[in-house]
C-alpha cells in the first residue's frame, strides 16, 4: 500500500508536466514566405500603424483602436470610430496575431494584410481611401525614400503599406508571464491558488475545450449563448446552423489589460465575464454543447481568477515611433 502512494506521485507529477508542455510558448514567430521579417520593415510598419493620416480626417490611426496600454486593445466596450460614435464590437487584440489563421470576431479576413486594410477603409473606423492615403504618404519625403528601399519595384501602394502594417503587428507579442515561468520549470512562479485554477481550467471548468496551447484559443467560433442580436459568423458560414451567434475564440494573454471581454465588451471584468460562464448561457439551439451550467464554490472561483491572472506578463512600454514630417 505504501509502495502504491509512492509511486503514484512520481506519476501524478509526470501527468501534470505533460499536460504543462500542451501550453509551452514557441521560440520563433512565423512569418509568411511572401513577406519575411526585417528590422526595416517592422519599423516602417510600426510608424504607419501609430500614423493619423492613414484615417480620412487624419485624426485616427491603427493605435487607436489597439492601444498598446491596454493590451493593444481599448477599455471600452466599442471603440470610438470616425464618426464618433462606439463601434457594435469590441476591437480584438493584436497580440499573438502571427499566429492566428482568421482574424476579426468572424473570421472574415484570412490575414493580417486583408484585416488592416479594414478598420483603415471602413467609414465608421478610420474612413480612409486608399488612393489618397497613397498619394499623401508620397507626398513625405522621408517615407517615400523608406518606401523607395524596402519595395524598389513599387514604391508606396496600398499593398506595400498593408504589408508593412501587417509585419509590425507579427511582432506584436505578449511577453514572458508568470505562468510560461512555471511551464518551464520554476514551481513557485505562480502561486498555489493559480495552480488550483490551471487544474479547474482544465478539468471541471472545461475551459480548455475551446481556449487551447500557448494563446489559449482554438481559433474557432463558438456560440456562448451571449445576448446578443450580432449573428456572428454566421454571416460568412450561413449553412452552418452553429455558426449563428458564434465568435471567433479569444486568447487570454494579458487579461488583466484586457477589459471589458466579450464580442461588444459586456462583461466588465474577469469576474463578470466568469461568472457567465458559470450559467451556461442561453440555451438555444446554436449554443456550443461545451456550454453547460458550472458549479464553482467561491473558492473555486477565485482560484480560477487567480491563473486567468497568472498569464498577463509583467506590463512594458511600447516606445511610440517618431513620424515623417
């Protein structure tokens, strides 16, 4: 009986480290064959994600929408467009995006070029036109000899610019956090209650079924059973009767910056939005079955707050690029 105890530990913890390494943070970022990474372009791509004068009224850029404080996203339930008025959706972070394969809530964009050219042209963000944006930028000495460099054959386009944008953004990457350092080893990184909550995360929670690996998404849609009149991606997928009401799955990096959550930022906070998922939702037929009711002790949810907490790095600033006069 002794030798049973014994050795049943040894296992349990072997278990808990393969189930660990699920969630270990790759070394390298991926960037497509067509347009790799350099220093250069990355910073030409930061400039213009940060510039104004990519908007119609030269008052809006990228950032405003994807504030870098608050996890490249804005604590507002809808940002503020070209109109002024609140967006019906929560602008999604940037974080991790190279490694997204469909972007926006409904996955209408395949890439981070097609998504960035989006908020720039629609009239309700930052209303632009490409045609003047390009005809402006040529305008900037200093952008139209960085333009020159990086893309000899062309010069300022609207696809070359899109594609700067989008190399800076696979640069955007959620730093070393807590949780990554007990993934890899330090057993005191996180504290025990953020242990206990990986454990319900993952067991009696059943968060993982949807927010998996190391950005904790399936980067798939799911109906949550939210209130909400927004079809979602049904949009795009009409045939599929679990598409209505269903939203790309968010990754949870950064949380603690992150709020309010939710497609139109409803939940004010880690809490509340926890707390929801504790009723399961409304109960409709495009609900995802991996809503159900939860029963969470107090206890038992705070521990979960408690590892949704563990992976937020520790907070950095991002240096705003100087722009061309």
């Amino acid at each position: 009986m002794l030798g049973a105890t014994l050795t049943s530990v040894p296992a349990a913890e072997d278990a808990l480290d393969r189930h660990k390494a699920q969630y270990r943070r790759p070394t390298t970022i991926p960037f497509p064959a067509n347009a790799p990474y350099s220093p250069q372009m990355a910073t030409l791509g930061k400039m213009l994600f940060f510039d104004p004068r990519l908007s119609g009224m030269q008052h809006m850029s990228c950032a405003s929408c994807h504030n870098p404080s608050f996890g490249f996203e804005v604590p507002v339930p809808g940002a503020i467009g070209a109109t002024n008025k609140p967006l019906p959706r929560k602008a999604p972070t940037v974080l991790n995006a190279a490694w997204l394969p469909v972007l926006f809530w409904d996955g209408r964009a395949p890439d981070l070029e097609t998504q960035a050219q989006g908020p720039i042209t629609a009239d309700v963000e930052m209303d632009g036109k490409f045609p003047e944006i390009v005809a402006r930028l040529k305008g900037i000495p200093e952008y139209k000899a960085w333009f020159g460099k990086l893309f000899p054959r062309d010069g300022v386009t609207q696809d070359n610019l899109l594609t700067a944008i989008a190399t800076y953004e696979r640069t955007v990457v959620s730093g070393w956090a807590p949780f990554d350092r007990w993934v890899e080893g330090d057993t005191n990184a996180i504290s025990p209650a953020a242990q206990r909550g990986f454990a319900l995360f993952d067991g009696k929670a059943g968060c993982s079924g949807c927010h998996t690996g190391w950005n904790f998404t399936d980067n798939k849609f799911h109906d949550i059973g939210i209130p909400t009149k927004d079809i979602g991606r049904a949009k795009f997928d009409p045939d599929d009767p679990k598409a209505k009401f269903a939203f790309k799955t968010p990754g949870l990096r950064n949380l603690t910056y992150r709020a309010p959550f939710g497609h139109a930022g409803q939940f004010a906070d880690l809490d509340a939005i926890l707390t929801f998922y504790e009723t399961g939702g409304i109960d409709r037929p495009s609900r995802s079955a991996l809503m159900q009711p939860l029963a969470l002790s107090k206890a038992e949810h705070a521990d979960l707050v408690e590892f949704l907490k563990s992976l937020t790095a520790d907070k950095t600033e991002t240096a705003l690029p100087n722009l061309p006069n």
